[in-house]
C-alpha cells in the first residue's frame, strides 16, 4: 500500500501494532496517533505499583523512542483525531489537516464511566485511566486524608490496598451486596473483603450514593440512607466505556464498542479495530466478547497485523486477567459468566487457594489466589475445546 498505515491510539494494542506489522515484512509508513503526550505506555501498574510510587514513569513505557524511530513509525502524540473520513479513506485532526491512510487501524481503549451522581464534577473528584490521572491524585492523596472509592471492583480496591499503604483513612463504597459481585464469587468476595477489613479499610456494601457534597470542592459523600462521609477526595470506580464515537460518527457497526470479525475487520472497508474498544466473535464463549485486558490488547493487535498484511488469523483466546491488592496476587483465567457451580482448593484462611467455575461439568474459569501454578494449569485447561454432541 502506498498510503501508511494509520493507528488511532497509542497505548498497549499501538505498540504491538507497530511491532508485528514489522514482523510481518511490512516495509511503509506508519503513523501512531495518541491523545496523551507520553509515548505508549502501560496502563495496568497505574492503579497498583505506579499509584503507590514503586515503579517510575520511565518503566512505564512500552518501547523506547529508538524503536519507533527503527520501526518506520511516526508517533504523532498529543494529537486527537476528530473525524474519520471512509471514503475519502482519510482522517481529520484537531488542526483541520488530513491524513491519507492505506490501512487504519482503531485502538482508542476505553475511558472511565461518568459518574451518574449530582456533584461528580467537583474538584477533588478523580478516575484513574492515565498518567495524569495518577499525578492529579496522588498531589491530593496526603498522608491522613479521607479518600471515598465509589465502587468495590478491581480497580476501587487496588487502589484501597495502595492509598492505605499511602496513608491515607479509606471508605469503599459499593451498590453490589458485595465486593467483586460482578466478576467473582461468594468466596472470593467475601476473601477480599477479609483482606480489606483486615488492612484498615472501611467497606460498605449494598449501600448506593445518593450525591456528592461541596461548593467548588468535594467536601461529602451523601449515601442512598441519608449519612454523609466525609471526604477530602473522590474516586470514582464505576467501569469504563469504549472510545467508539469516532466508529459511530461514520457508521461503522457497534456492539459493545466497535464491531469487529475474528480477524479484527469492521464494517468499513482497510479499517480495523483491536484492544479494549473492540467487541469480537469468541467460539469458545458462543457469544461476542469485549476484554478490557493487556492480553486482549497485544494478541488482538498481532491478528490486526497479520490481517493488514493479508493474512488470516481466526482470534479466539482465554482470557486471563490479574490483580494486585497488598501482597495478594489474584489471577483469572477465562470468563465466569454463566456459572452454575463452584469448587474451591486450597486453604482460603491462608490465603492461597483456587476457585473453579463450571456450566454443568464444563470448566469456565478459574480464580487464583497466591497460586500461580493452578493459574497456568487453568489456562492450559480452558484452552482443550469442550467435547462436541453429535446428534444420531
């Protein structure tokens, strides 16, 4: 193609991009366009080892700029991409200017959910999706300050477990009757709400938030039962949504973010879509998928790659997942939607065991705590296709 080929977004599914359409002889242009002003970075440490100060920003990038520059790959950052243009086979930026591709490939991610909430624009009131999310909140996060998390999923208590150690006086609140309802079991629930008592968070469960409370600064957390927290600052927890806009604006088909073939193809002729704003037909689940996942993102971005280049690679993973909350590493694989029953082994007052969610007698997924060989074990499990009925 004599056009190059264009990649909105720069985060984990861009640097993969670049580096597998190298590896797949691809010998033109590329050009990465990203929002951000930092080269393509991680985004899981942000909410663990880069909130609480163990890792520094250089670690968080992905590839040094000498790769780029080696791969043939412009990095266009702090440029935002405001208009697609299909048929023109074109983009369109902030300035107005116009950029021809040969091949786009969508990687916009996701950003955090708004909370739904009176007050929810106050200063004080914080997300974490990016670096400068992370900076904003820990200038604020100082040692005694009262921190309100408005959500008990992953995310909300990683950063319980980090501001505890940061010093900060901690509240969880959740709507769910318990933590993790969404993703986990009753076990593994009530294991993590152990962990947290335990590390002096206050978590309160089946409790909704009725509005956030200040003037210009968030001052309170009024509850669905009338009580007031106090609060010096605010994170809100609540999910993510895809950055489809741009897909929408033109038509392309959406289905939980921007829908996408096993190949990674959309709707729309030489434009594709990988990572957490791609939805994508999964055999293994008999549904369509979308993974909010650094596996997700890497191996979707090879199958986008391959795809570019002509190829054809049918993607359909085990998902796999993990966790960090204090010195307990909790692992995932595959999805747990569905589930009729669970077995657990180990010793949960010792905090090392497994949880295996089965449909009937098939196997689909599995949570790990402090246990990586029953992880990898799991993975290699999900991985053998479920036996097939033949009718007659």
């Amino acid at each position: 193609m004599s056009a190059p080929v264009v990649i909105v977004g720069a985060g984990q599914a861009a640097a993969q991009a670049v580096t597998s359409l190298k590896a797949e002889g691809y010998a033109g242009d590329i050009i990465v366009i990203g929002d951000e002003p930092y080269l393509p970075y991680q985004r899981p440490p942000l909410s663990k080892a880069y909130l609480g100060d163990e890792m520094t920003e250089d670690r968080l990038e992905l590839k040094a700029p000498k790769f780029y520059a080696d791969a043939g790959a412009e990095l266009r950052l702090a440029t935002r991409v405001v208009r697609l243009l299909p048929a023109e086979k074109a983009v369109e930026l902030a300035d107005g200017s116009r950029l021809a591709y040969g091949a786009l490939l969508i990687a916009t991610g996701t950003r955090a959910r708004v909370l739904p909430v009176a007050g929810a624009e106050l200063a004080g009131v914080f997300s974490i999706r990016s670096i400068d999310d992370v900076k904003h909140f820990r200038a604020a996060a100082v040692p005694g300050a009262k921190l309100v998390i408005i959500g008990g999923g992953y995310i909300g208590l990683e950063v319980a477990a980090k501001a505890k150690k940061l010093g900060l006086d901690v509240t969880v609140v959740e709507g769910q009757p318990r933590l993790l309802a969404r993703v986990a079991c009753t076990t593994i629930s009530d294991f993590a709400r152990a962990l947290h008592d335990s590390n002096g968070v206050t978590v309160l469960t089946g409790m909704g938030v009725a509005r956030l409370i200040g003037t210009e600064h968030v001052t309170g957390v009024e509850l669905a039962d009338g009580r007031v927290l106090p609060a010096d600052l605010v994170l809100s927890a609540v999910g993510a949504v895809p950055n489809a806009e741009l897909a929408a604006e033109v038509g392309l088909a959406l289905e939980n973010g921007i829908r996408v073939d096993e190949t990674t193809r959309t709707s729309a002729p030489d434009i594709y879509a990988a990572g957490d704003v791609a939805s994508f037909p999964s055999r293994l689940y008999g549904r369509r998928v979308r993974l909010e996942s650094v596996q997700n993102a890497i191996d979707q971005a090879k199958v986008a790659a391959k795809a570019i280049m002509g190829g054809v690679i049918a993607y359909d993973p085990i998902p796999w997942f993990w966790s960090d909350q204090y010195d307990v590493k909790l692992q995932i694989a595959g999805l747990l939607d569905g589930y009729e029953r669970t077995e657990t082994e180990g010793d949960v007052a010792a905090g090392r065991f497994c949880v295996r969610y089965f449909a009937g007698d098939r196997l689909l997924a599995v949570c790990s705590v402090n246990d990586p060989k029953s992880h990898m074990l799991a993975r290699k499990a999900l991985a053998i296709p479920p036996p097939v009925s033949i009718p007659g």
